[in-house]
C-alpha cells in the first residue's frame, strides 16, 4: 500500500511540476517575441507557482481519485484524456496573462488560437477517455475542476473588459458558485459516487464555451460569426441554457442532500 501510495504522490509531483514548465516556456516565448515588460513575466510566474502549488495540494487531497473508473485499479500513468483536463486546469494563469497583454498581442495569433485549444481540450478529454476505454474517477473530477475554474476566471476577464454584459456575467458566476459548492459538500459527504454529471450541466459548459468564442469574433470584428445582432441572440440562448442548468442543478443538489439526511437519520 505504501509503494501504491508513493508512486500516486510521484506521478501528483511530475505532472503538477511539467505543467507548471510547459506554462512559463510557453508564456516566455510570448513575451520574448511581443516585447512584453519582464516584470510581467515575474509576476506570471510568481502567481503561476502559487496555482499550481494549490493545483498540487487539490490532486494530493483526492489522490485516492487516481483509479479507474469501471474496476477501482490504480492507475500506473497518466493517460491522454487525463493530460488533457490536466491542461485544461493548468492553463488559467496563462489565459490571465494574455488577456492582461490584450492590447500587445497579436489576438488572432495568440488569444484566439489559446482558447481554442483549451476548449478543445473540453470536449475531448471525455469522448477520449470513452472511446479508449480510460475513464478514470480523478479525471471526473479534474474534468468539472478544471470547466468551473476556467470558466469562473474568462467570466470575469469577459466583463472586466466588456466583452459580455455585466448580467450574463453574474448569472454565469451565481451558477458555478452554487454549483462548486454544493458538490464539494456532496463530495465530503458522499465521496466520489456524488459527483454526477448531467445533460443540462453539460450543455451549459459547452453554451459558455461557445459563446465566449463568438463574443472574441465580436472583439475583432469578424464578418458574419461576430455580428453584434447574432451575439445578442446568443447571449439569450446561453442564458437561457444556464438558466435551466442552474434549476435542474438545485433538484439535484436538494435531492441528493435529502437522501444524505436519510441515511444519517
């Protein structure tokens, strides 16, 4: 059991330390061909080591979590789809630093093709992960991790610089708020059967992912994808999305708190 435990904990230090690497190689590059301040770099890299310092601590609390999902058996590497959603969590800082250096990028090289690849990651991680037969718990769980933070920071990031209105932003954050919380609570109480994904928990993901791509296209004013009239029209339908995510989510939470009490009573 000590030799499973420490080749988890080897495996937790080698992916949190070269996702951190591939990070600040990626973003010193962006800085060396943009002419970015160096001190901004510093500060990227200060704050990205304290994230991913928490990144570490969040995969040691739930290292158990490394196992398959269909037999329980620990896993002996970490697979492609895990890499992925690995990437998925790892990549904030580095969205941060590039929507901070908006106005010194080129966006249609750098910040677009960014994003692209991060939501990427969000529809590939599990149909991956389904087709080669490697669904795993702790990638469950990195899975919605790594969609809640990323999400939580381009929804600010959007309305600091008004790229969505302010109402949508704060529908979109009272719904992960909530969310979050009453997972992690199922989550301690429950342990890992709570976390359970559903079709409108999903489809408001995507809808979010999808409309910040167009909301970009907007930004740089893109024939036809970045009409304004379109936009508005999206945002709706997101909202709307969102809307009815957040109430089939509250049923569930309330459901799955009750049973809780049930087995406790």
């Amino acid at each position: 059991m000590s030799r499973m435990r420490a080749s988890v904990e080897d495996r937790i230090h080698l992916t949190v330390l070269a996702f951190f690497a591939l990070q600040v190689g990626y973003l010193l590059c962006i800085t060396v061909v943009f002419a970015l301040p160096a001190f901004r770099l510093a500060a990227f890299i200060a704050a990205s080591a304290i994230y991913h310092g928490l990144f570490y601590l969040g995969l040691r609390r739930v290292q158990r979590e490394f196992a398959l999902e269909a037999t329980g058996s620990p896993l002996r590497a970490i697979n492609f789809p895990l890499v992925l959603s690995f990437l998925r969590l790892s990549s904030v800082p580095a969205a941060i630093f590039l929507f901070l250096s908006i106005d010194r990028i080129s966006i249609s090289l750098v910040l677009a093709p960014f994003l692209v690849v991060v939501f990427l990651t969000d529809l590939l991680d599990g149909l991956l992960a389904r087709i080669l037969h490697q669904q795993t718990r702790i990638g469950r769980i990195v899975d919605a991790a790594g969609d809640y933070v990323l999400i939580f920071t381009l929804t600010v990031l959007f309305a600091l610089f008004e790229l969505i209105p302010w109402w949508l932003a704060a529908l979109v954050l009272f719904r992960l708020v909530l969310q979050s919380a009453g997972i992690v609570a199922l989550y301690r109480l429950r342990g890992y059967s709570s976390l359970k994904l559903t079709f409108l928990g999903k489809a408001s993901v995507f809808s979010v992912f999808c409309l910040y791509g167009f909301e970009l296209a907007e930004y740089m004013s893109l024939p036809l994808i970045g009409s304004p009239r379109l936009i508005s029209v999206l945002e709706l339908l997101t909202a709307g999305v969102i809307a009815a995510s957040l109430v089939d989510k509250v049923l569930f939470l309330r459901r799955e708190i009750r049973a809780v009490r049930g087995q406790q009573s």
